[in-house]
C-alpha cells in the first residue's frame, strides 16, 4: 500500500511534516506506543455510516466513538461503524484499518473531536500499519475544514477488567 497520496498532497499544499516508519502497529493505540507518543496526540480514524452517508470520525486514540453523541452531532437518525468490506473499496490506496483522516482526498466529509482539536500535533497512520504522518493541526484543520463535534467517550472501567471490545459493551445513562 501507498503513504504516496497524503504525502504529495502535504507537499502540494507546502504543509511541513514528518513521516515515521516503524513496526507494524493495527490500532492507533498501539501505533501511538511505539511511536512513544502520548495517545492523546494520536488520531484514530472510525469510518462510519451517518443514516446512509459514509463519513469519517476523527478521536485521540485512547478514546471511543459515542454513537448517540455523534447520531446527534452529525444530525442522523442513525449512526452506525461501517464493516471492512463496506469501506474497503473506497480507500484502495490504504491498508485496511489505516485510513489517514483526510476524508476531503476520498469525497468523505471530517469530523472531529474536540479532545482531538485541542492538540498543536497530531500524528496519524499514513495508509499503512507501519507508517506514520506527523504535522501541525491547523494545518491538518485549514486542509481538511472539518467539522469539530463531541463524539468521544473514555473507555468504560468495566471493559478493562472483562477484557470486552467496546462494540462488545455498552452502558446505558
């Protein structure tokens, strides 16, 4: 797979950034560690399905995507994680599961959370599972024009015990 696309469009855009090797990682959490970067600064893509839309969501990696928070934020009666082979096709220069958060490269509409807009750096996956992107977030935000919504929500206390994934566990309020 290719990092060629969003590197050429960063260059194309006279973005200053940093690209990383390093050893295969398939979740942002995990590319975070061995990057040995807060995952907090680190994005993690969900691609989702807001009614019928496909769209992108943008959260610091150590996070989870709310559902209801981001039905709401993204005005859907339904919002709902879209399957590999949903999305498969329409990324076919990325490794599955290592999708950069540039939806604008892929006619995908942004959003992001607002723990993830707080960051001056952001570092994400660059189409693969051993390379990342690091850069400035106003730049990343001047490029992109995401919306910045509330979508996030920390990981239950009870999961980390029962080793349950979070679409496995959910907590009703």
């Amino acid at each position: 797979m290719s990092r060629n696309r969003v590197e050429e469009y960063l260059r194309n855009n006279n973005v200053p950034f940093q690209i990383h090797h390093h050893p295969v990682a398939y979740t942002a959490q995990r590319a975070a560690q061995t990057e040995h970067i807060p995952g907090r600064l680190f994005v993690k893509v969900v691609v989702v399905f807001a009614d019928d839309q496909m769209a992108l969501l943008a959260l610091p990696a150590p996070l989870h995507v709310d559902l209801k928070k981001a039905a709401s934020a993204l005005e859907a009666r339904n919002v709902r994680l879209a399957t590999e082979d949903e999305f498969s096709s329409k990324f076919p220069d990325c490794e599955t599961g290592a999708v950069p958060p540039f939806g604008n490269l892929y006619d995908l509409p942004v959003y992001v959370d607002r723990a993830l807009a707080e960051n001056e750096m952001i570092h994400f996956q660059a189409a693969t599972h051993a390379d990342t992107i690091s850069m400035a977030y106003a730049d990343f935000a001047r490029l992109v024009a995401p919306q910045i919504v509330d979508i996030s929500r920390a990981r239950a206390p009870a999961m980390a015990k029962t080793g349950l994934r979070p679409i496995d566990f959910h907590i009703n309020r």
